[in-house]
C-alpha cells in the first residue's frame, strides 16, 4: 500500500501587497530570549516585535498586518535604532532614552516588497519606514491577546513543550509578559475599541499635515 504525500509551501496564505503605505503601530510585543546567530555564532538575544496596520484590506475585510522584528537594542549600529530615527525624522543619539509604549498608535509610511525565504514561501518584509503623510485610526479588528498566545504556542513547541492554555496575558517562559506595554491596552488584553461606524470618519490627509509622530 503507498502512502504518497506532497510538499504544500505557503497554502493561500496572501502576503501583504507591495508598495508604499501608510500604516499605524497597533502593538509592541516583547519576545524574549530568542537564539540568534550572528558571525557564526549562536547566542539567545531579547527580541522585540512591531505591528503595523495598513489600508489594505484582506479576503476577509479586516485591514492588513504587517510585522518586523528586531534585537531589543538602541545602540548607534543597532537596526531597531535606524528604524526609529527614520521613521521619526531624526536618529537616536546615544544616552537618549525612549518610551517604546508611545510607537503604538503612531503614524508612519512603510516601504513593502515580497522576499522569498528558504522553502520558497514568499513573505512580506518592511524595507524601510518614513514619517507619516496621511493620519490613520486603528480599526479595532487587530487582537494582541491573539498574537501573545500564538507566540506562545511557538516558544513551547520550539522548547518541546505541551502548548499553553489560552490567556490575556501569557508569559514568554520567564514569568514576565510579553508585551512590557501591555497597559496601553485594557486590561483584558483585548485591543482598544473600534470606533463606532456612526462615528466620524478619521481625517483625511491635507496639505499641511503635521507629520510629527510624537516620539
């Protein structure tokens, strides 16, 4: 009897289309330890993780994610410290000091091309980032707890683990929460609330749009 089975690589996934576009941060997620390897060595770095929502729509309505994740460092020479200089219109210097929890709802313009990784998946990757020409509000249709839990669910199946229970606010393997700027959201980890569809409608972009992001 055969047992035949074929190699599938990427399903329907979608990746985010190409192009330039305004987005806004909806969540930071602190991913702990994660092993690295840089010039031939492997060692466990602190990683973090950007959400940013466009305009862009998905199958299913909801706007589009798109995600970048760095080492959470702001030396000079550290990607994370390029990425926050662009995108605010001046670079870090050093001994500055900056509250992560302020990119959450901050506006931006993000450069997006299609990559293909080492199984021939393509994937969206953010090339670059620029302040904000137009002013965007979250949907709402993002979910933080969500995306915790799903990392979650990798850390153990990469530690050989039974996979967590779901929860609001699921720890990375150390007891501390994923998102050190889980208070920007209620407590429940739920994402703030969508705005009313009889509520007006966000801004729309003008001449002389302030594009300071306030960070």
């Amino acid at each position: 009897m055969s047992y035949v089975l074929q190699s599938k690589v990427g399903g329907d996934f979608k990746p985010h289309p190409e192009g330039i576009h305004p987005a806004i941060c909806v969540d930071l997620i602190d991913l702990g330890l994660v092993e690295s390897e840089w010039q031939g060595q492997r060692r466990l770095v602190n990683k973090l993780r950007l959400v940013f929502e466009t305009e862009q729509r998905g199958e299913d309505g909801k706007n589009c994610i798109i995600t970048k994740t760095f080492t959470a460092s702001l030396h000079p020479k550290a990607k994370l410290s390029d990425f926050v200089g662009k995108w605010r219109g001046r670079p870090v210097v050093p001994g500055e000091s900056i509250d992560l929890s302020k990119l959450i709802g901050a506006n931006c313009t993000l450069v997006v091309s299609h990559q293909q990784n080492m199984v021939g998946r393509t994937y969206a990757s953010i090339d670059a980032v620029s302040k904000p020409t137009k002013r965007l509000v979250a949907s709402g249709s993002y979910d933080p707890a969500l995306a915790r839990q799903r990392i979650a669910e990798w850390k153990a199946r990469e530690a050989g683990a039974a996979a967590p229970q779901a929860s609001s606010q699921p720890s990375n393997g150390g007891g501390r929460p994923l998102n050190p700027v889980a208070a920007a959201f209620p407590q429940n980890g739920a994402a703030p609330a969508a705005t009313p569809k009889s509520a007006a409608p966000p801004p729309a972009p003008t001449a002389d749009f302030d594009p300071e992001v306030g960070f």
